[in-house]
C-alpha cells in the first residue's frame, strides 16, 4: 500500500508537469496562428451550424455503437 501512495504521489506530479507543459505548447500556438478556442455555448450563428453539422454528419455516425449481425454486415470502407 505504501509503494502504491509513493507511485501516485509521483504520476500526479508529472501529470501536472505534462498538463501545464500542454497548457503553454497550446497557447503559443493559439496565439502565434492567432486561434481562438471557444467553448460550445459560445459559438453563434454560422460557426455554431458549422460545428453542429461536422458533428452530426461526421461525428455521431461514428461514435454510435452499431449492430452487425447477418442481416446486417459489417460496412466495407
């Protein structure tokens, strides 16, 4: 038990230091491309149906589990 408190003692620590390194790679990159992130409530008008559509005809088909069965064969790609 000991052993496992020092191991997550250590991972946290360099969790934080791969999330604040992230952290500064992404806002570099944001600024120097001059991107802005923003969160979904946000978003309004063309931008807000842009992301709605990508997500409804891109996304979701995906991320649905899907049924295969004989009836139903696996789709080829």
């Amino acid at each position: 038990k000991e052993q496992l408190t020092i191991i997550k003692k250590e991972v946290t620590k360099v969790i934080e230091k791969q999330y604040k390194l992230y952290t500064a790679i992404i806002n570099k990159i944001k600024i120097d491309a001059k991107i802005s992130i923003k969160t979904y409530e946000e978003l309004q008008g063309k931008e807000l149906r842009f992301i709605e559509n990508y997500y409804n005809e891109l996304l979701f088909p995906i991320l649905i589990p899907m049924e295969i069965d004989t009836f139903r064969p696996f789709p080829h790609l």
